[in-house]
C-alpha cells in the first residue's frame, strides 16, 4: 500500500454515510470531512450530557442530524440504505463508568447489539468502522503495544468498550459484515469537550491555558503518543475504502510518544509563551485507574492502508488554540 494515502473523493461522492455520535469529537469531525468530499451524510446523536455532542459542532458539515438514543430509538429507519456507518457514540468517560457502570454498559456494549440488529435489517451490505480504544490494554506490559498485547481492563469502561468491539467482531465473523474495527490513542484538534476533563486531561488544560489561568499536571513523566483530529479522521476514511481492513482490529496511534510535562511545556510554547501549569500527585482515585504510559504501535495499520499521520504536536496544539480562542464560551456550556 502507498505510504501517505490520501482519502479517495471519487470513493466518497454520493455515498450515503451514517456516523453515531455524530454530534461529538471525533463524529463530527468525520461529518465534516464527509461532507467535503461529496457524502451524503446523516448523524445520530443523543446530545448526552456531560459527553462531547453539541448541535454547533455541526455547523457547516452539511450533515443531517437525527437526535436519538442508541439505547431506546427505531434505528433501522435512520440506518436505511447507508453505505457506510462510522460508529462513534460511546459513553467515553474513564470515571464516569465507574460512578454509574450500567449506563456505561448500556450504551457501549448493550446498545451495540440493537445497532448491530438493526442494521442486519436496514443496511445488510453496510461497511462498519468502529470507534475503540487503546484503553483496555490497562497498563501496557511492553511498549509500543501491539494488537496481540494483553487485554487488562482497568476500568469498567474498558470492559464495555472490549466488549462492544467484539460484539462487532462477531458479526463480521458469523454473518460476514465487514467490520473493521480501530483502537485510538489520546486524539485531540477542534471540538474536543474542553469544558472539563471527562473526555480528556487535554481539554481542560486548554481551557485553562485561554483563560489565563494555570492548569494542573499529574506525575508528568507519563508518555502518550497524541493523535490529531484531521489524523484520526483520514483513518477513518481509509478503513472505510480499504476491503482488506475487513475482519481486522488495528491501533491507531499518533505523533511520536512524549512526557506528558513535556506535552504540557509545547501547550504552553503553542500558546506563544502564555499559560502555566502545577504539579500535583495523582488523586488516589484517578491513580488506580490510570494506564501509566502508553505508545501504539501501529505498523499493522500503516501497513493494510498507507496511513501516516501528518499534523506534528506543535502545529495540533496551535490549530486547536486557534480554533477554541474565539469561541471558548459556547464549549465552556454542555450539549444543546
Ligand atoms: N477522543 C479520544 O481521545 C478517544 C480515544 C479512544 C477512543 N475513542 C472513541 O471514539 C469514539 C468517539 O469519541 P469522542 O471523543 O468523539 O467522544 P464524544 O463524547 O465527543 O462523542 C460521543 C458522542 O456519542 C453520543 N452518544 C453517547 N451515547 C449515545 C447514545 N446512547 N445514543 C446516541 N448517541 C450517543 C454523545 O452524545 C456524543 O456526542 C468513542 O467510541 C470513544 O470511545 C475516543
């Protein structure tokens, strides 16, 4: 496969495309981008609270949004005829599952077998990427961590989001849908919920930086590989194309690993100087579900696709500084 792909606009034109949680991040993101090349493109999204869905991250895509819930909704209508479904609604708080697991698994393994229903019904030639994640490796025994590592949930967001995933696994295996399934590193880039950090340490750390207030770093000596939105959604896109993804789970990493104080350090220089941070110990209860460090190795995936991520840290953290520094009050609200 050529090194540096780029999505296909000829692939795209005319498909008819459904992404869940298409009102949040990642989800949105992919709407816009779809929009770009020419899909047809309809998002369901429940605006959760306390998630990153927002009507506005919308705005300009293009894309119809279906607000409705993945747990109770007649999917099969939304889901008629689609092409491809980008599956991005999750419940994605690492805390969260922990405070409240049964909606945790509600919707990120309950309400994957009604999707996946559904769409046996609506959409039985559909190609599904799903949206993992890297987080139930747990504390990674060798890095970079390869898809043969380990699975050690450290929490019970790690046991929904296992499960959901392999729930689509199985449908692939049993009735040949083509599934292919990603697991994400820490992504970052316009759209991240920055109103707190339930999404990710990064977003509030964001916040703080525009609001000229100083934000809080924990350890610091941890190493994360960060991935950009625009990198994330061109692998997205790339699966979709690619039948040779089909039945395969992959990671998905980013720029190079670094220490997090070191990520705090380029935040602030993104910032041109502006901003500071302290460091404090981990809380005890945020401690015991940490992953430590963590690095992908994505090889498998460059390899089946010709991905390569291009936005170096730098430049993602001055995008996305740029992006949220007029509109930081409306993000600073939660999903309207
Ligand atoms: N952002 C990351 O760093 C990261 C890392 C690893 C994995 N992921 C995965 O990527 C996907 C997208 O994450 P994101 O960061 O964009 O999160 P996000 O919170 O911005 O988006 C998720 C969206 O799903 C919607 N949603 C949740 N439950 C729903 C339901 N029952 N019915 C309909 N919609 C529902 C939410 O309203 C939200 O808009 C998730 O599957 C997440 O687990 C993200």
């Amino acid at each position: 496969m050529t090194a540096d792909r780029h999505p296909d606009p000829a692939f795209w034109a005319g498909k008819r495309v459904v992404v869940t949680g298409g009102a949040g991040f990642l989800g949105s993101g992919l709407c816009h981008a779809l929009g770009a090349l020419g899909a047809r493109v309809t998002a369901i999204d429940a605006l959760l609270p306390g998630m990153g869905g927002r009507r506005a991250n919308l705005e300009g895509s293009g894309a119809e949004l279906v607000v409705a819930d993945l747990r109770e909704a007649d999917l099969a209508p939304v889901l008629a005829g689609a092409d491809i479904v980008f599956n991005m609604a999750a419940q994605i708080s690492h805390a969260g599952s922990m405070a409240d697991p049964f909606s945790d698994l509600a919707i990120n393994a309950t309400a994957q077998l009604r999707l996946i229903a559904a769409l046996r019904e609506a959409a039985p030639g559909a190609v599904v990427v799903h949206a993992s994640t890297r987080q139930f490796y747990g504390r990674a025994q060798r890095l970079p961590v390869d898809e043969a590592h380990p699975v050690v949930p450290p929490d019970f967001n790690g046991v929904s989001k296992f499960a959901g995933e392999q729930y689509w696994m199985v449908e692939h295996r049993v009735h040949g849908r083509p599934v292919v399934s990603l697991r994400l590193t820490n992504c970052y880039g316009p759209r991240l919920r920055i109103a707190d950090a339930r999404q990710m340490f990064l977003g509030i750390w964001i916040r703080r930086v525009l609001e000229g207030e100083p934000f809080e770093l924990w350890g610091g000596e941890q190493m994360r590989d960060l991935a950009y939105l625009d990198d994330v959604v061109s692998a997205f896109l790339l699966a979709a194309e690619t039948p040779g993804c089909a039945g395969r789970v992959f990671n998905l990493g980013g720029d190079a690993p670094l220490a997090l104080r070191r990520l705090a350090e380029m935040l602030v220089a993104a910032n041109g100087g502006q901003g500071r941070f302290v460091v404090r110990e981990f809380p005890p209860e945020r401690r015991a579900i940490d992953i430590g460090s963590y690095a992908a190795d994505d090889t498998a995936f460059r390899a089946a696709t010709g991905w390569a991520p291009r936005v170096p840290l730098p430049e993602g953290l001055a995008r996305t500084l740029a992006f949220f520094r007029p509109r930081l009050t409306p993000f600073l609200q939660d999903a309207a």
